[in-house]
C-alpha cells in the first residue's frame, strides 16, 4: 500500500500555515486543532481545486502549492469567523 504524495503534503502546508497563523496572531487557544485540521483539509482541497483548474504555477511534484495555500487560509479564517461570531467562553460561565 502506498500513500500519495497529496495527503503528506497537505499535512506539512497545513501545519506551516497553522504556526504562522499562531505566529501572526501572537497566542493560541482551544480552537488550534481544529484551526489545523481545517488548514489541512482545506490544503487537500485546494489541491484538488487546483489539479482540476490546472492554473497553478507553482508545483512540487503533483502537488499544486499556491491553490492549496490559498484554500488553507480560507480553511483558517472560516474556523475563526466561526469562533468570533459563536457564543464567548464569559458568556457561558454567568449561566
């Protein structure tokens, strides 16, 4: 059994722009695994997106690197949209 290249790469991009994302926001919080795990699906994804597409310039082997970028910022800022915009910890410990 052998594992393609898209899954390996997708966790290493996923994972890089989840430290830079943690880098950049200057603390982490509870929300960093699934701030990953949307990263990497999101990084996957936009492989996909971007074999589909075939306009990506930048390529290590069959793996498209910008669309997979792209896609795992998107996968990242949608987790913290979602985490602004749900109910605050505060909140919950007045109930």
């Amino acid at each position: 059994m052998a594992i393609g290249t898209a899954p390996v790469f997708a966790l290493l991009v996923g994972g890089f722009h989840t430290a830079l994302f943690l880098y950049l926001r200057g603390h982490g919080g509870p929300e960093i695994l699934i701030v990953f795990a949307a990263a990497v699906l999101g990084a996957w994804a936009g492989d996909a997106t971007g074999g589909r597409l075939g306009i990506d310039p930048i390529r290590i082997g069959d793996f498209r690197l910008v669309s997979a970028s792209l896609v795992a910022w998107a996968g990242i800022l949608f987790v913290e949209v979602l985490s602004i915009l749900g109910p605050s910890r505060a909140s919950d410990r007045r109930l």
